[in-house]
C-alpha cells in the first residue's frame, strides 16, 4: 500500500484530501505544520509528500528545501496559491517535483499524485547509469548531480536528470512541450506547458555557461544544441 503525507494546516482542505486519498486506497497520515512534516517523514518516509506552501512553524519551502539536502527522490507536490507565479517558481526552484493551485478538483490531484508514483517508480533505475557530457557540463546521474564548467555542482532532480540525458542522447531532435509533458510529467497531467518552460528555466540556472545549450524552438518546443551544433 502506498503511503502519502498530506502537510496541509486548512483543516477541511485536509479532510477532503485525506478521505479521498484513503478511497483509493492510499495509506494517508497528515500534519499541520511544516516541522510536524519533518518529523513524520523522518518517521517514515512516505511514497509522495502533498505539500502546502504556507503553513506554521515551517513553511513549505523550508520544508522541501530541507528534504532535499538528503534526499532527492522524495516525489512532493507542492500547493500553491492560485495566480502567483512566484511561489510555483520558488516552490520548483526549492525542488517540488509538481505543484497544484488552490482551489484544486479532487480529480486531478489524484491524477497527479499517481504520475509522480508511476515517473518516481520509472526513474529508479536511472539511478545507475553511468556519467555524461552536457556541453563542458558533467552530469552524474548515480549522485543526481551536474557540475558546470565552472565547477559549481548543482543537485538534480529526477525529472531534471531525465531531461539532460534526453536532449544529450538526441543533439539537434526538437522535442515539442506536449511531448516532453508526456515523457516526463504523465499523458494524464492536467497542467500546462508552462510548468515544463519553468523547470527548464530553473535547469538551465543550474547548467551555468551551458544554459544556452537548451534552446527554445519558438512555437515548438526545446532542442539540445552541442558544441559546434546549431
């Protein structure tokens, strides 16, 4: 049975989860502040965090900023609120995996949870495979890091891991976002390809002077460009 924590202080918002997510069958504890969270999943690491952003004690964003200095996998979906932009940057940029605006349909937040369990079930055994060139960048995937020209190494996400080996095994191939979506966020995600273009802003900032290497098909949708490529 898979175990999903619910980090949410709305105490009726959390019901609604709750009793959904124990419908289908999920194993569902919940907190209502973000230290309670830390503590829960050090506890027990549950298979998906359902994670609002503002919350006592401890924001979200502290949160998953936290969980990620030891664990890059926890699969969390991050609660925003409805219209601003800024915290679904901050929330990805802190290492959500997805986030979900308020107010939200039950329906899809199921549907988004189960895309994260089967891409977190999928992306397991990337974990082994072996080093690879982006551009002067260095990527890791047994670490989930990628260290730019520089030197600056940056913690990747799974997605983000996916992404680089993707485009570096296809120099030149334009992928569209519909597919992209679909490769790396579920054919059943709800969003837009608007969270695609934001968290390949933010894998972009981690590739440093290779940034550039992810082009942008205007209309389309991304392309690697290696050295001397176009």
């Amino acid at each position: 049975m898979r175990d999903i924590l619910v980090a949410e202080d709305n105490a009726l918002l959390a019901k609604g989860i709750c009793t959904a997510l124990k419908s289908e069958r999920y194993r569902v504890r919940h907190v209502a502040d973000g230290a309670a969270a830390l503590a829960a999943i050090a506890e027990r690491r549950p298979d998906v965090l359902v994670l609002d952003i503002m919350m006592p004690k401890m924001d979200g964003i502290t949160v998953c900023r936290t969980i990620r200095r030891t664990d890059a996998h926890l699969p969390i979906l991050m609660l925003t609120a409805r219209g601003l932009d800024s915290q679904k940057v901050e929330g990805l940029s802190a290492g959500a995996d997805d986030y979900l605006p308020k107010p939200f349909s039950i329906a899809e937040l199921l549907a988004r949870i189960a895309a994260l369990l089967r891409r977190a079930l999928l992306a397991a055994p990337e974990s082994a495979a072996d080093t690879f060139a982006f551009g002067a960048a260095t990527v890791d995937a047994s670490t989930l890091t990628v260290t730019a020209s520089d030197g600056t190494s940056q913690r990747l996400l799974p997605r983000e891991l996916g992404l680089l080996k993707l485009f570096a095994e296809n120099p030149g191939k334009v992928f569209s976002r519909d597919d992209l979506l679909d490769r790396f966020w579920g054919v059943s995600y709800y969003g837009t390809t608007r969270t695609l273009d934001q968290r390949l802003m933010l894998l972009r900032k981690k590739l440093g002077s290779d940034a550039a290497r992810i082009e942008s098909v205007h209309g389309v949708g991304y392309k690697y460009v290696p050295a001397g490529g176009s």
